[in-house]
C-alpha cells in the first residue's frame, strides 16, 4: 500500500545492509536492521491500541530506539508528537491534553512523576530508554521483524510540533507527509547530499532541526549518521575525519573553535557545515572560515514550515543573511499592519508558501486563520528584508521571542510564572545576546510596593514549572518598567539597556 512519507525515507532502504546509523559506543546499525527495529515497534504501537491517526506523544532521550519510533509512527499512520525531554509534568499535561495523544512514551525514570497525569488525560503510560530497555521495548521485542505499512496519502497528517505563541497557550502545528518529504527531497539537492555521505548528527530529535531535517535529509539521501546523544566536544571532535557534513545550531560552532584542537587538517574530509535554528554570529562567520576554510552555510526555517530559505550551496554564502529562498517556496516582505507587499530592500513580515507550509493549528481555527491566509502565505512572525541581490535578512522578530541554543522561548510563558511570585508586582522577559547561546533569557522585575522580591526562591519557582533552558540567567530588579503613551512595555529600551550583560569580559 502507497504510504509516500515512508516508502521514500524508509521503506527505500529495505534490505540495504548499508550502514545508517553509527553510534557513540563504536557498533553500527544497518538500513535493514533499523528498519527491522521500526516494524517491531509499529507492532508495538498497534499492540498499544493505536490506530491510524491517533497521536503518540513521545518524551525521550535520544538512540536508535527512539528514532524507530518515529519510523513506526510513520509505517503505523500514527501522528508523532515529539516532546522537549526538558519539559516539566505541568507542561507535559497541556500538550497530551490538547493533542489528545491515546499513548505517552517516556523515559523510565519519569514514570512514577507521570502516571497520574496520564491516567487523568486518557493516555496509556509506557516507557522507552535509550539503552533500549523499558515496556514498550519489551512489547516490541515479542512482535515480528515485517509490518504491512499502512496506507496514507500526502495530505495525511503525520506530526504535530508544539509552538508557543505570546500568550502563553502552545499551538499545535499540523505537519502532513507532503510537508515532510517536499522538504526534505528539495534539501538532499539543494545541499547536494548522496548516499556517500556520512553526517555528524548531535542534534535533540525531539526537535524538528534534528528530526525532519537532519534524518529526513540522511533518509532520503540514503546516507548514513554518526548519531550522537548530544553535543560532546570530544565525541564530534573524533568524528570528524570519519565524517562529510554537519549540522548544527552556532553553539556548535562556538565550542569547536574555542578548542585548539579544532583545525583545518581535522576537517579537511568535510564537505558542508551548516547552521540554523539561531542566528550565527558574523563574528563566528569569520573565525570559522580563517581556521577551516570552510564557510558555514546558514539557512531559515521554522516549526511550521522546515526550511523555507539557505546560503546556496555553490555561490556566495553571506554571512548575516539566511541566503535566498529554497526551490518551490515563494517569500514575500509585507507591511505587518496592511499586509501590503513591500519593495525590496524595506523591512517588513516575511511570509512564506510552498508545499513546505503547514496545514494549520489543531483545533485553534481562530489562529490558524490569522497566521496562515486564504492564499496559502504563511505570517511567520519574523521581520526581515530582501537585499538588491535577493538574500534574505532576518532583522528582528515579532512576538519577542527568544531564540537561546537553537531552542525557541516565548517570554509570556516565563512572565506569568514570574508575575505570579509573592513580591513581584509585573515583569518583563527579553533576550539578549549571548556568546554561546545567541541570546539567552534576563527577567526584569518590578516589586510590590513594600516588599522585596526572593530570587532565590523564585529561582527554585521557576526550576520547578519550566524547563531548564527557559530559566532567566539574570534577576534585575526596576521601580518600574519603560512604557508608551498606550502602556505597552517598551522591550526595546530594555534590550538596548542590558545588552552588554553576558558580553565577553
């Protein structure tokens, strides 16, 4: 039966004994072992009580079993919804709640903290860990090596991807496999990848830069992975010679030039390195070309689109622009009050179309309908401009979000955490720059009159209802906040007052 998402990623590769998937303890996985992985765990799945297009929400930490997971939703026709391991059981209930997800996977040792909030959402509780052992390993294990793949078509939905927006409620991003494979086959030949290639992948996969880019790119291409549980220096350090390409978030970057080890003769071997999911510093542009000689390439995506632009592969790959737009995929700068087009060269909202842009929020009309208009172009929320040569220059964002490590925060989540703190009258969240980060979270407070804000228990507030990477790295503590005429917060005087506060010393 046709399934078009796994077919071309997956089903491809049956009986390849080419290796896919080598991992950090030295052994490695074939395209067929893999795959034969995937089927005992879509049996699993099935097994769970799952049908086509029932959702399984998944909290893990990276390996191979957690990646077979993603095939067996795919062969299963089960929507996968990939979860932050960061996230906390008071987050965790929003999104298995309003996804309706009928099976929550997740690490063993979080079992007992989510049982009960599993139970209350309906959804069955199993467990997966990366060393391949849990319950739902355990029901795989029994289930045959072959599953008759399930029928879908490219309009079915295969993913929901969980984005914040500024009022604090997340936004469930309905990706179909057209969304998927469209853009992952038009990235295997921008990006010129083959089955030759051998890609460093220390990406999360809970993450759509590492899940629907990084694998579906190396899927498609047929190529296989140095597959990483995270970025370790040493680990990627070691990798390289055996290695082509990288992706990476500039933190990457960052790290690997802030060791002398890290030379030109080590990556001598390497093809293409490539950036996204925070802007790279030009700074970084520089120091990477002079010890490598190789310029990063850096592209713009997004949650509900994947890749909508990049550096070209051949040509001038400009550093502080995010190049031009990919094939199939329109980019237009508009007025963010009329929705006017602009001329080029103007700052404006970038808004996107192609076969790459979502189909819209589960069960948010009401948002969908302002984010994604009639025509198809999609308001990304981001602003940017067009250059007189046609690279694309993203210059700030709408919504304040902050982009910290590749990981998108959304500073009303944070502000009404903070807002809600004994002593704390309002506050205010903005990013500001950070040398290996991008940017990272600094909270400004205003106290009740009378009284004196506890950092550090608010400090412990925070630990307990956010994940980690959205914790403030500095408390300032204000008599008040700078406001307009219409008293609306004026984030830009803050961001300009405390830009400096993580500046190299």
């Amino acid at each position: 039966m046709a399934n078009p998402l796994y077919d071309t990623l997956f089903g491809a590769h049956e009986g390849s004994s080419r290796p896919f998937l080598h991992l950090a303890d030295g052994s490695t996985l074939s395209h067929s072992d893999f795959l034969r992985r995937a089927a005992r765990m879509a049996h699993a799945l099935t097994a769970c009580g799952l049908v086509p297009g029932d959702r399984v929400a998944v909290q893990v930490e990276k390996s191979p079993e957690a990646l077979s997971l993603y095939a067996a939703a795919v062969q299963a026709g089960v929507i996968f919804l990939p979860l932050n391991t960061a996230y906390t059981a008071d987050e965790l209930d929003y999104f298995v709640t309003n996804s309706g997800a009928k099976l929550l996977v997740c690490d063993g040792t979080k079992e007992e903290a989510l049982s009960a909030m599993a139970a209350r959402c309906g959804a069955r509780l199993e467990t997966l860990d990366a060393d391949g052992s849990g319950t739902l390993a355990e029901i795989a294990r029994a289930m045959p090596a072959d599953f008759e793949t399930v029928e879908r078509t490219g309009g079915d939905l295969a993913a929901f991807l969980y984005t914040s927006g500024t009022t604090g409620r997340s936004k469930g991003a309905m990706l179909t496999q057209d969304n998927l494979l469209s853009n992952a086959l038009t990235l295997v030949e921008h990006w010129r990848f083959t089955d030759g290639d051998v890609l460093i992948h220390a990406l999360p996969i809970f993450h759509t830069h590492g899940l629907f880019v990084a694998t579906n790119v190396m899927l498609a291409s047929g190529g296989a992975m140095i597959f990483l549980p995270k970025f370790d220096l040493d680990q990627v350090l070691a990798a390289l010679p055996r290695a082509t390409a990288m992706m990476g978030v500039p933190t990457f970057y960052t790290r690997l030039l802030g060791d002398a080890r890290f030379t030109g003769e080590l990556a001598k071997g390497m093809r293409l390195f490539i950036s996204g999911s925070a802007p790279l510093l030009a700074e970084t542009h520089r120091d990477f070309e002079a010890r490598t000689g190789h310029r990063i390439l850096e592209r713009y995506g997004m949650t509900e689109t994947n890749m909508n632009t990049s550096n070209p592969y051949d040509g001038e790959r400009r550093a502080g622009t995010v190049g031009f737009p990919l094939p199939g995929v329109e980019l237009k700068v508009t007025d963010p009050e009329t929705g006017a087009a602009l001329p080029q060269g103007e700052v404006g909202m970038i808004e996107v179309r192609g076969p790459n842009v979502f189909k819209g929020y589960w069960q948010m009309p009401e948002k969908t309908a302002a984010e994604l208009r009639e025509d198809g172009f999609f308001i990304t929320g981001d602003l940017g401009m067009v250059d007189a040569d046609g690279y694309v220059t993203i210059v700030g964002r709408g919504k304040d979000l902050i982009i910290s490590g590749g990981y998108n925060i959304y500073p009303k989540e944070i502000e009404l955490v903070l807002d809600d703190e004994p002593g704390v009258l309002e506050s205010a969240v903005i990013g500001v720059p950070h040398p290996d980060f991008g940017e990272t979270v600094l909270a400004v407070l205003v106290a009740q009159p009378g009284a004196e804000p506890d950092i550090a228990r608010i400090e412990a507030d925070v630990a307990e209802k956010l994940a980690r990477f959205k914790h403030p790295r500095r408390y300032v503590i204000l008599e008040e906040l700078p406001r307009n005429t219409m008293g609306k917060v004026q984030k830009n005087l803050l961001r300009d007052a405390y830009r400096e506060s993580f500046a190299p010393a």
